[in-house]
C-alpha cells in the first residue's frame, strides 16, 4: 500500500469519525431540546452529554490535525499558500 493509499484511508476514516460524532451530538438534541426550562440541571443525562461532546471535540480535532499534517506533506501551508522549503526565511 503506497504512502497516498494510507494518507487517503486515514482521511476517509477521521473524516468519518468526525461525522459519527456529529451525529451522535444531533441524535441527543431533540430530548436535550424537549426539556422543560425549569427542569434540574442534575438530573439531566449530564455524562451522556459530555461524552457526547467529548467525542465530538476529539474527532474534530484529530480530523483538523490530520489535514494540517497533510498540507504540510503537499508542500501548501494552512492558509493554502506554498511552504517556503528553501531554507530562506524572507
């Protein structure tokens, strides 16, 4: 398997990661959304939240390090410009 090959797989796959949290933060809004405003904060699902969006930061995150790392691979910076590779820091 080439270099490109792992590089594709791996954005396929954080890419995923990052959408299966996404969903998982949709699939908690509408019982999150039905709560009453005079409901007790503690006695919502609290845990289930915060892993929820634990998960969602973490897979976002790891997806947005990896397309840096990637950037950087093909030579562009993060904000789409060339790396300047030849040493001179002008």
């Amino acid at each position: 398997m080439s270099n490109e090959t792992n590089a594709l797989l791996a954005l396929k796959n954080a890419w995923n990661g990052a959408l299966a949290a996404s969903d998982r933060l949709r699939e908690l809004a509408p019982a999150l959304a039905a709560l009453p405003e005079t409901t007790d904060v503690a006695a919502t699902d609290l845990d289930a939240y915060q892993a929820a969006a634990l998960a969602h930061a973490n897979a976002s995150q790891a997806l947005r390090g990896l397309l840096e790392e990637l950037r950087r691979a093909t030579g562009k910076a993060p904000d789409g410009s060339a790396l300047n590779t030849s040493g001179d820091e002008s």
